[in-house]
C-alpha cells in the first residue's frame, strides 16, 4: 500500500467518482501520522493473540508481535474494490470471512481473543447489537478496540448527537423504523439538500442501502452508550480507556475474566478514573 500517499493526494482519488464524493473526508487517509500512530501504540498495549478485524477495508490496524487477525467484512475484496472506487490507488486487504459484522453469526462464542472494529459502530443500524455480538464472540479476558469518528470533527457536525434513547429503541424494537429518518437526516444536514431534492435523494440512498453512518456520537455520548450497554442491558463489557485523536477516539473494552476478578476497590478506582478521563473530554 502506498502509504506515504499525501493527504492533498487522497482526498483527490476520493473526489474521483459521484458515489465517492458522498464519502468523501470519511474514510481515513493512511497518511493521517498521528492517527495510525495512536491506534499502533494502543494496539501494543491491549492487543494479543488471535482476533478479529471488522471493515479494515485500506487501513488494517498494525498488530504487534503476537497478534495475528482475520479480516471480516460484509463482501469480497473485489466487491469492495467496486464498491470504493476512491480506493483504487490502495491495497484493500483480503478479506478472510464474509459476514455481517452486525452479528458475527459465522463465528462462535467466546473464540477469539480482540476484535477490531475501526469506524465501523457508526454504520451499524443497531450498535447495542453490534456491542453485543462482539462480547460474544470475545473469550473472557478479550478486548474490543474500536475506533470512532468523532462527529463535531467530521461531515457529520451538523447532525445532532444520537440520543441515547433511539438506540435503546433501534435495539429493542429493531432498526426498520428508523431507517427513513436516517436517510432524511443524511440528505439535509450531510449533503445539505433540502425539500423535494433532499426527499428524493434520501430514497435513493435508502433503495441503494448505501452504508452512511446510521447514528453519530461524540466520546461522551459513546461513554453513555457502554454504560447503558453494560449496566441496563447486561453486555460483559468493561471499558479500559477512550482516547481522543484528531477527528475520532479509540475506545478499548475488555469482557471480564471472571478467572481475575479484581478487588471491589480496584474496580472503584478504576471506574473512576475513567469516568474523569471521559468528563475531561466531553
Ligand atoms: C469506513 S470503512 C472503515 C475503514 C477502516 N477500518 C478505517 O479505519 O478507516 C467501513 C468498513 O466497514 C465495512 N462494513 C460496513 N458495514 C458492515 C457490516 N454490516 N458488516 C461487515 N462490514 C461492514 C465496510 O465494507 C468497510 O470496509
């Protein structure tokens, strides 16, 4: 993969095609230094074993030493190829296992050791679901890494945060029933249409079922997110830490080893730490 591609360089090939110019400042250039430097070091510090990469697409996470990952993805490499032409100038990685990483049906319970999962929880029509495959699939002790744009610093500013409860209803009662607002939102205040054209265009992307980012978040709204997701829906995940870097932050999840339980004060102290980390950034 050419990776010292210039930002200036990239932007362009993303400009190159109609479906492209949607997308375009979404996808995040390999040149981006300190972005791909952060997501590497948290990697060293969480990442071991045999895991699972979701959506790596041209930028799969580098891995050290001792961890090794398949690469999953909703189509085959050539498949996407056609799908994200922008990318042609870059190497897609090939993707090991064909599913929906929604669900992860074709993979079984506690059987790998991370899973990554990098702007991928924005597209998902229902994250708590999502979440929750993901703890699934994790043995105990494994990590969840996912990398999160950061709404306020992308095309999706002027779209209010997700409130907490519609994806409490998108979980509960099932994504269809928002479907329509999210394509109307994604015309008005994404690609900024309005009326008959803005209407039009959203059915379009809808019959297309072109993959936007379905609900959008802020680190603070993430956090609420995990909290609900843990202590109302019961999902074994415990949050390590949330970094901010440039336009997105990291989240790092662990599902608990039951085997490594720590003492009632360590959790304390841990959970507040992290809820100071979280309000520092909000
Ligand atoms: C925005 S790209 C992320 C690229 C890269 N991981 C990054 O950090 O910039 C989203 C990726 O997720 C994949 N994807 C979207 N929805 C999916 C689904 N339901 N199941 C599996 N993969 C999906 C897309 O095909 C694409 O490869």
């Amino acid at each position: 993969m050419p990776v010292r591609a210039t930002a200036r360089e990239f932007l362009i090939a993303q400009a190159s095609s109609r479906r492209s110019v949607r997308r375009a400042a979404e996808l995040v250039s390999p040149s981006s230094r300190a972005v791909r430097s952060t997501r590497r070091r948290l990697a060293r510090t969480y990442l071991t074993g045999h895991g699972l990469e979701i959506g790596a697409l041209h930028l799969p996470l580098s891995l050290p030493r001792g961890a090794q990952a398949s690469y999953v993805d909703r189509m085959a490499r050539d498949d996407l190829r056609r799908e994200y032409p922008e990318l042609r100038s870059y190497d897609l990685v090939d993707v090991d296992v064909i599913d929906d990483g929604e669900t992860l049906a074709t993979v079984r319970d506690g059987t790998v050791d991370f899973v990554v999962a990098n702007h991928f929880i924005e597209h998902t029509e229902d994250p708590i679901g999502a979440l929750a495959s993901h703890a699934r699939v994790l043995r105990p002790g494994g990590v969840l890494f996912m990398a999160v744009p950061d709404k306020r610093h992308t095309f999706d500013a002027n779209r209010p945060v997700t409130p907490l409860e519609h994806l409490v209803r998108d979980h509960q009662h099932g994504p269809a029933g928002s479907r329509v607002q999210h394509y109307d939102e994604w015309a008005e205040l994404v690609e900024g249409l309005s009326g008959d054209a803005a209407a039009a265009r959203a059915r379009e992307l809808e019959r297309d079922d072109f993959s936007i980012h379905f609900h959008v978040f802020t680190p603070h709204a993430f956090a609420a997110l995990l909290t609900h997701s843990a202590e109302a829906e019961g999902l074994p995940l415990e949050l390590e830490t949330i970094v901010p870097v440039r336009h997105e932050f990291i989240a790092v999840l662990r599902r608990p080893d039951p085997a490594l339980a720590t003492t009632a004060i360590g959790r304390h102290a841990a959970a507040a730490l992290t809820a100071r980390r979280v309000s520092q950034m909000a």
